[in-house]
C-alpha cells in the first residue's frame, strides 16, 4: 500500500507542472490557485467531518486556541489586550500558526509557482519551486541551531551552484522571475519550519484541512483584487482543475498523510527528488519544453545537493532514535 501510495503522489504531483502550464492558458494565475485549493478544501472537508477522530481533533485545535480567552476578570481584560499580552497569546495558538503556515504555502507559493510556470516554464519553475529542502536546511541552522557537517555544507553548496548554472543562461528579465520562484520555495520552507516547531502534535489532516481552508480565503480575497479577466470554461481547462482540486490538492494530502505516518520525514524528503524530475520529463515530453545540456547539469548539481542534504538529515535522526531507544 505504500508503495502505491508514493508512487500515485508523485506521479500527480510531477505531471501536475505539465497540467499547471497548460491551465495558464485559461486562467490567471491567482484565479487558478485559489479554484484549485477552494476545489481541494471542499473535497477534503468530508474526509474530517465524517470521521469521529479527525472531526473532534479538528474541534479541539480550534477550541484550545482560544482557551486563554477564559477565566478572565474584568481588570484583566485590557492588559490582556497589550502588544505584549497579544505576542504571548499567539505563540501558543495553533490556530494563528496554521493560518500563518497556510498563507505562505497554500497562498504565497503557490501564487508564485502560477506565475512561474507561465514565463519559465513547468520544468524549470518545478526545479527552482523544490530548492525548499536547502532553505529548511538553512532555516534550521539559524533557528533550531542545527549543526552543519561537511557534507551537509557541500550539498547547500551543490545546490547553490546549481541553482546559478540554471539562472545565468537566461535573460536578464527571466532572471528577475527565477528570484521571484525561489521566493515562493523559501515561503513553502518557513511554512514547514512553523509545521514542524508548532504543529507537529496535532492531527495532520485536521490541521491541513484548516490550512487549506485559510489559505484559500487569502486567495479568494487577493483573487477579487488583482484578477482583470475571468476563466476560460472548455472541456480541457475543466479537467485541468479538476486534476488539480481533487487529484494534486484533496487526494495527494490524504496519501501525504498516510505516507508521513509510515515513513521516516527525511526518507521522505530523499524520495520527493522524483517530483522535479517528473515534472521536468513532463514539460519536454507534453509540452515539447527544450533543455539544455547545460541546464541539465544546473538541474542535476541542484537535485544531488538537495540529495546529499538530506541523506545526512536522515543520519542524524536515525542516530539520534538510537540514542533514544537505549535510554529507554
């Protein structure tokens, strides 16, 4: 079972960079991803209310984020509602950070991944979308004061040679778009930090129902701001949302979920390397996108950093669950 789970999420999502590019020519950008993730919380949202467990693990992270709000007397009130008071209230609220998490990923990134797709291409915008494993690695040094071993360093490296190998046989204007893609890799990357540091102990797909519930929202309200023109409804910009809403955002969380409880995370983050390179076979392949031979070699001096990231990753929590399991 779980191989055919990891091999129906990343063949969905790795052939959806193909399916992306082609709904650009019928959507805007911003209006795409948010029908997309409105699609794929709709379609999730039976998944938590007609299960018991997930239904009342979904109640309690609402319910406990405002726990603090009770038992207060009225000379507590307007103290309470100081900016320090404030401060402290949010970073116990689970509630604040999965909207927190859900705007960066499921509203910024995926807002940027549209607009990639559509002046760079899937293959490329794909690539540059999954550097998100160095800037956890980064974000994870400055924040949680992970160490650096070599081959950690020389992976980070790797990746950022790679990263400017892809870049510099562009134009000038297309190198501006490749910063603005990889904004939306370092989004996705705090929004797993937060994920990881504040969320880890809450019901996954409660909380993913929640975040794609607030994420949608933002894109809902951006959407009614900056989109000019409406969609294109064919037979082929349907399925494209569809394959989108149901397959890439509904039925991939649902798998992501099942398979994270299965597999060690940094297992996990090794085999996602397929995704990019999917997407990029897709793009040559579907969309006859052309590649380089020194693109390729941006491309695989990119993917063996991000590789030799986490396979060290990997190491280090396989030795610390050793450690674990004999002080137990």
């Amino acid at each position: 079972m779980l191989i055919i789970a990891l091999f129906l999420l990343y063949l969905i999502w790795g052939l959806n960079w193909t399916v992306m590019k082609i709904a650009s020519v019928y959507f805007e950008p911003e209006l795409f991803a948010t029908s997309r993730f409105l699609v794929g919380f709709i379609v999730l949202l039976p998944f938590v209310f007609f299960n018991k467990n997930h239904r009342n693990n979904l109640k309690n992270i609402i319910v406990d984020s405002f726990v603090p709000l009770r038992n207060l007397s009225e000379s507590d009130t307007s103290s309470y509602f100081s900016i320090f008071s404030l401060i402290v209230r949010l970073k116990n609220c689970s509630l604040f950070w999965i909207a927190l998490a859900g705007i960066l990923h499921i509203s910024y990134s995926n807002v940027v991944v549209q607009i990639a797709i559509s002046h760079l291409g899937a293959g490329v915008s794909c690539v540059l979308n999954y550097t998100m494993p160095i800037f956890v690695a980064i974000l994870s040094y400055i924040v949680l004061k992970e160490k650096f071993s070599f081959v950690k360093s020389l992976g980070i490296g790797l990746a950022f040679i790679g990263l400017f190998v892809i870049m510099n046989f562009r134009l000038e204007g297309e190198l501006s778009m490749m910063f603005f893609a990889l904004s939306g890799a370092l989004s996705w990357a705090v929004a797993n930090l937060i994920i990881k540091t504040k969320l880890g102990g809450l019901d996954k797909l409660a909380h993913t129902t929640l975040q794609l519930g607030f994420g949608t929202f933002f894109l809902i309200v951006y959407s009614c701001i900056v989109v000019k023109s409406l969609p294109v409804f064919n037979l082929t910009s349907i399925l494209c949302l569809l394959y989108n809403g149901v397959l890439a955002s509904a039925l991939c969380f649902v798998l992501w979920s099942f398979v994270v409880d299965q597999m060690d995370p940094s297992a996990l983050a090794v085999s996602s390397m397929l995704t990019p390179l999917i997407g990029v076979l897709g793009g040559v392949v579907f969309l006859s996108e052309r590649l380089s031979s020194r693109m390729i070699f941006g491309m695989m001096l990119l993917l063996l950093g991000v590789i030799m990231v986490q396979i060290v990753v990997r190491h280090q929590n396989n030795s610390t669950k050793k450690i674990e399991d004999k002080l137990k």
